[in-house]
C-alpha cells in the first residue's frame, strides 16, 4: 500500500505541475490577445484621427465655396489649407500680382521686427494678437493673404488660424523673411548709421578730453 501511495502522490504532484503549466499558458496567451487588442484599439485610433485630419480641410473649403468665396483648385487636390512658397516666389508674386488692392501682405512679427524691415506695403498684425485683430483688420474682401514672419515658424501657425476662420487663398512664406532679397522698407539702415555716429562722437569726446588734459600739464 505504501508503494501504491507514493505512486498516486507522485501522479499527483505531475498532474498539479501539467495544470500549473497550462494555466500559465493560457495567461500567457490571454495577455497576448489583450496586447494584440490594444495595439489595433491604437491604430485603429489613429486611423481615424488620420482621416478626420485629411478630411477637415475638405469640410473648410467646401464652407468656403458654400458661401461664394473663391479657392484655389491646388488646395483642393493636394488637401491642404493654405499655400507654401519660397521668398523667391513671392517675390515674383509681388511684382506680378502683388501691389493689387485684392493682395494683403501680412506682417505677423512684432512691432519692433516690422519697423526696422519690411516688405513694402505690408501690414504688421503681431501672431498673438490675430485672433482678436484680424475680423476688424483683415477685409472679408481679400481675395489673397501672403503671410510671412522672420524664418516661417509664426507665419505658419498665422496661416492655419487664417485658413480655419473663412479665408481660403492664403499664401505661407516657408522660409521667412531671413531668405527675402527683394526690395525692403525700415529703419534698420538708419539704426546702425545712428549707432556709428555715437560711437565717433564718444571718440571725438576722448580725443577732446586728452587734448585738454595735455594742456592742462603745461
């Protein structure tokens, strides 16, 4: 009997290990399916994320036409919400179509950036106030908005806010300013004459304080 026992407890310690085993399979396979799961939940949430952002400019520019205002053909095609070009383009878009009362050049530096240079004729509206300056300072009327800013960063983020609130011709130069060889207006020629002529009238003064500590000597 003895022996028999010890089979019986050596069956059942290999039994215990079996399902011991298996249910560590199934777990396993189980945290599989929930990982499996959660990665499609996340693309299948991107997916979406993915279209709405690929539709959203349809849905703007079809408001657009709804209400009679005209839009670029190129951004509908392509999907996008306003136009990129380079300074060089825009400078040939200026003395094309630019001087125009349809044209707005639109400055999103601040004040101080836009006195010292600008394109000519452009109007300066700082990117953090355009929300609460563009309804009364920006025409309805305008049939075409060049953005720009120093390097495109500010420019940019002013042309999406542009082109969600009923504009739908508008222009995004990408590389700023900084890259404009065109003719410009500003005070920043007059600046740095101004900043010499006080650093040779400092000089003039040293020059005339040494002559007269000469004399004084004698």
């Amino acid at each position: 009997m003895s022996g028999f026992g010890l089979i019986v407890s050596i069956l059942s310690l290999i039994i215990a290990a079996v399902a011991l085993w298996m249910t560590w399979c199934v777990r396993r396979d189980l945290s599989g399916v929930k990982r499996e799961r959660y990665y499609l939940e996340q693309k299948v949430r991107l997916l979406a994320q993915h279209i709405e952002s690929s539709v959203e400019p349809l849905r703007i520019q079809a408001a657009l036409l709804a209400q009679g205002k005209p839009v670029s053909d190129h951004l509908i095609r392509t999907g996008q919400l306003y136009h990129s070009i380079s300074a060089k383009e825009a400078e040939e878009f200026l003395s094309a179509d630019g001087e125009t009362d349809h044209v707005l050049w639109l400055d999103v530096r601040t004040n101080t950036e836009f006195s010292q240079r600008h394109i000519p004729g452009a109007t300066v509206i700082p990117v953090e106030d355009l929300e609460t300056r563009y309804q009364t300072e920006i025409s309805s009327t305008i049939e075409k908005i060049v953005v720009y800013c120093a390097g495109g960063d500010r420019s940019r983020l002013a042309c999406d806010f542009l082109s969600r609130h009923d504009f739908g011709n508008v222009y995004h130069i990408k590389d700023g300013l900084q890259a404009w060889s065109g003719q410009t207006e500003g005070n920043e020629t007059g600046g740095l004459i101004q900043i010499v002529s006080k650093a040779k009238s400092a000089t003039r003064s040293q020059i005339n304080v040494s002559i007269i500590a000469s004399i004084q000597l004698f």
